[in-house]
C-alpha cells in the first residue's frame, strides 16, 4: 500500500515535536503515526527532511546511521544528548509522544 501524503505529513509533525537534547527511534514515530513498518519513516526521511531535526532519528539501539554517525553524533551533543561511545543512551535520552 502507498504512503500517503497524511502519513508523510504526521511522521514529519512527529520529528518535529522531538525536542533538543532528545532523541526517538523508527519504530517509535512508525508506531505513533499508525505505520507497518520503520522502514516507511526511514525513507521519508531520506526523501523529506532537511527542514527537521533529521539528527534526533536513531536505530532501536541508539546508533546513527553509518554514514552520518559523526554529524549526527556532533549535532546531539550539542544539545546535551547523552551519548556513551557511538551510540546514545536510549534509557536516558528516549523522547516519548503522547497517544
């Protein structure tokens, strides 16, 4: 099934809502925005969302992805995200939405 426009709309109102020092994952905006699957937010990602905080999307296990790992790392702590290593701590930096 096609990703709708107001599917693509909501999952980009999600990534805006996250806010500075706060992180969230694929699967947490998929599941706010009533998506199937991480994989749809990754590719409207990919295709619509240089005007968002693009650095506040991470892997379930708090990893960047490889090829953005130190930009997007940067950008994080810069906003007083805590990172141990090359990943970020989930437990203390998970932003939650409401229902």
């Amino acid at each position: 099934m096609p990703t709708t426009d107001a599917q693509i709309e909501r999952v980009r109102e999600l990534v805006a809502e996250i806010p500075a020092g706060r992180v969230s994952t694929y699967g947490d905006i998929a599941a706010a925005a009533g998506l199937s699957t991480p994989r749809t937010v990754g590719w409207i990602m990919r295709t619509d969302a240089a005007d968002l905080p693009w650095h506040r999307v991470l892997r379930a296990d708090g990893s960047p992805a490889p090829h953005l790992m130190h930009r997007q790392l940067s950008r994080l702590a810069l906003e007083g995200c805590p990172i141990r290593g090359d990943r970020v701590d989930m437990a203390a930096a998970r932003h939650r939405f409401q229902d």
